[in-house]
C-alpha cells in the first residue's frame, strides 16, 4: 500500500488572524481524519480475508 502525500502551501497560514488559523487547522485536521476513516473499511476487509485464510490452513496442518 503506497502512500502519497501532497503539500499545499495556504497563504492564510501567514495570517495573524488566531481565529482564522485555528479554524483553518481544525477544518484540515476534520478533512484528514474523514480522508483516513474512508480507508478503514478496505483495511477492514483484507484483515478479515487474512484471518479467514489463516483459518483455513490451521485446519490443514497436523499437529
């Protein structure tokens, strides 16, 4: 699974406007945590196929 970042540089990070940069963090760091919980049911889905199969080969194997 690669991961790819993008850097995007926002001019309003400059600003001395405390309330404007603390809502602009906020908002990005929502943006980012919605971005990663769209990716947990995949994640999700190959654990499952994993336990699964490893499932099925213990029962394969003599002890």
């Amino acid at each position: 699974m690669s991961k790819t970042t993008h850097t995007i540089t926002l001019k309003s990070t400059e600003s001395k406007r405390f309330v404007k940069r603390l809502a602009l963090y906020a908002f990005c760091s929502l943006r980012d945590t919605t971005n990663r919980a769209s990716k947990i049911p995949g994640v999700l889905s190959v654990a499952a196929s994993d336990v699964r199969d490893a499932w099925r080969e213990s029962a394969n194997q003599k002890a």
